[in-house]
C-alpha cells in the first residue's frame, strides 16, 4: 500500500491567505461605509462571520469525511491482501 502525500503547494496556500485578507478587508470596509444604522452594521458583521466560520466548519467537515473514508479503505485493503495471501497459501505482509 502507498501513502497518502498531500500535494499543496506554497504557492497555493499563500494565495489563498492573501484572497482571505483581500476579501475580509473588502467586507470590512464595506459595511463600515454603509449608510444604516450601527444595528444594521452589527448584524451584517456577525452575518460575514457566521458565513466565515461556517465555510470553514464545512471545508474540515468534508476533509475529515474523505480522510475517514481513504483510512476504511486502506483497512479493507489490507483485509483484502491478508485473505488472498492466506488462500494462495503465502505468509501476509
């Protein structure tokens, strides 16, 4: 069996982290230069937070489902070689 390597690259990763910025500034400055009221503003920040989190809860909660999935499948990988080895009468791995 092989193991996994992520292929992420720096530059990936670095571009991600400056669009985040870009974007949260841009937010920002957006509902700070809204003309409502300082509820309205609040409630359009913790909207661009929530919105944040989530996104993010999302992004691990699907990850961590893909990784669960590749470790069952290594598992009945194995499972597989341990009973093809005993059938063909070699010693498992």
């Amino acid at each position: 069996m092989t193991t996994y390597a992520p292929k992420v690259s720096n530059a990936w990763n670095l571009f991600t982290y400056v669009m985040f910025t870009i974007a949260a500034v841009m937010m920002a400055g957006g509902i700070w230069s809204l003309e409502a009221s300082f509820s309205a503003k609040g409630y359009y920040a913790m909207a661009a937070l929530m919105l944040v989190y989530t996104t993010a809860a999302l992004s691990k909660a699907l990850r961590d489902k893909e990784e669960a999935e590749r470790i069952y499948n290594k598992l009945e990988d194995a499972r597989t070689e341990r009973l093809l080895a005993e059938a063909s009468g070699k010693a498992p791995l």
